[in-house]
C-alpha cells in the first residue's frame, strides 16, 4: 500500500519489539503527549535508573515516511515538494 513502509532497524530493538523489520502504517496517525510517550527499555545501569533505546530515523527513511504520510492523507499531489 502506498501508506505502509518496510522499515529496516540494524540493530532490531529491544524485546518485545526485536524484529529486524518494523512497519510504518502511516494511515494510522494518531496526536499524543510526548509525557505519554515512552523509550524502549534496555537494562538498569550499575545505579539503578533506566537505560532506554534512543535512535533516529534515517533521512532517507524519513522522506519515504513522510510520503507514506501524505498519500494517507490524501495529499499525493504535495510529495514532489519534499
């Protein structure tokens, strides 16, 4: 579908979400807190506080999702302007 992109993650996240290939289903937007929001969890360090997965997203994968985004929304005419 024009609104789902295969994502590669090299390396998989953690548990539960360690498959090396993620789906972005871009017609499913949704607007969220970022307070509601939560990292992926990795270990405790030797203090005791949470250690979490923090990455970012490709530029390349990025642009590929943001026109996932706008042939969900309708707006395929606005993706040559990326």
């Amino acid at each position: 579908m024009p609104h789902h992109y295969r994502l590669q993650m090299r390396p998989p996240l953690p548990y539960p979400y360690n498959s090396e290939i993620q789906w972005v289903k871009a017609d499913m937007l949704a607007t969220v807190s970022f307070q509601r929001l939560h990292l992926p969890y990795i270990k405790k360090n030797k203090d005791g506080k949470r250690e979490y997965d923090v990455r970012l997203i490709d530029e390349a994968d990025f642009l590929k999702i943001k026109e996932c985004v706008l042939n969900a929304l309708g707006l395929t005419q606005l993706i040559n302007y990326l």
